[in-house]
C-alpha cells in the first residue's frame, strides 16, 4: 500500500482488485438459503467469473 501502513506487495493489491470487480459485475449478496445451494450459486459465478478474465 502507498500510505506505509501495509506491506507494497503488489499480488495483495491485485487480489483486492479482482474481489472488487468480481463484487461489482455479480453482486454481493447470495440469495439462496442452503449452504449447498450457496457454494453451487458462488461456483458457478467464480466460473463465469474466470471465463471472462481469460477470453
């Protein structure tokens, strides 16, 4: 980070990058209501996710 409060390592500025555009393009929040439910819901949008980056 630039203000000295963390360390300058670049791939936590870039992981923090790419959760902030993953947040913004799919939302936030998960509205389904069981666990297995959610980890297929997060999946699948990780997927699409990573799709995307790659094209």
């Amino acid at each position: 980070m630039k203000d000295g409060l963390g360390s300058n390592n670049t791939g936590e500025d870039e992981a923090s990058r790419r959760h902030s555009t993953f947040k913004r393009a799919f939302g936030e929040f998960c509205m389904v209501k069981t666990l297995k439910s959610i980890r297929k819901k997060l999946m699948t949008k990780a997927s699409i996710y990573n799709m995307l980056i790659n094209l």
